[in-house]
C-alpha cells in the first residue's frame, strides 16, 4: 500500500473532523460546549442549533469570567433569553 500524501492525509482528517461536528450537533434547539484544539491550542467551541459554531480560548474565557457580572447585566438588558444567575462556585459567594 502506498504511502498517504499530506495532501490526502489532511483531507481524511477533515472528513473525521465534519463526521464529528455532524454527530456532535446540538439537536432541537440546545446549545452545547465542548472542548477541541486550534492550532494546538486547546478551545472550547460552543455549538449552535443554528449549526453555527464558535470557539473561544482560555485567555477570553478568563477574561469573561472575571467580567461574568457585566456579562448578566448585559444579558438581561438586552438578551432574548432568562439569564440564570448563579454565583461562581469558586469565588467564595455564596448567594443562591
């Protein structure tokens, strides 16, 4: 058997990559998160049911959890959804 080229290497991959994304699609209007690579970097992709999809590293994450209470008060100002409030189980607050 010959040897695969980078070329057809790289298409396989995305093939499996597609599969994945297809069978990993939220269903029925949920969103979902899970965890991948880009560029070696680990991200966290956020999946639409629209299908659109987004990912985002730990340096935003951070700086979006340090900023999570402007996040809310954004959200319930101009959100379309319910905005659950619940404290960060890490800070030390604890409001129900």
């Amino acid at each position: 058997m010959a040897q695969e080229s980078e070329l057809e290497k790289r298409v396989r991959e995305l093939e499996e990559e597609n599969a994945r994304l297809r069978a990993n699609r939220a269903k029925g209007g949920e969103y979902s998160a899970r965890e991948d690579t880009y560029n070696g970097s680990p991200v966290l992709v956020f999946e639409r049911p629209s299908g659109k999809s987004f990912s985002l590293g730990s340096s935003k994450l951070t700086a979006i959890r340090i900023c999570w209470h402007k996040v809310e008060e954004f959200l319930r100002k101009h959100g379309k959804a319910k905005v659950d409030s619940r404290p960060d189980p890490t800070s030390g607050d604890e409001r129900i």
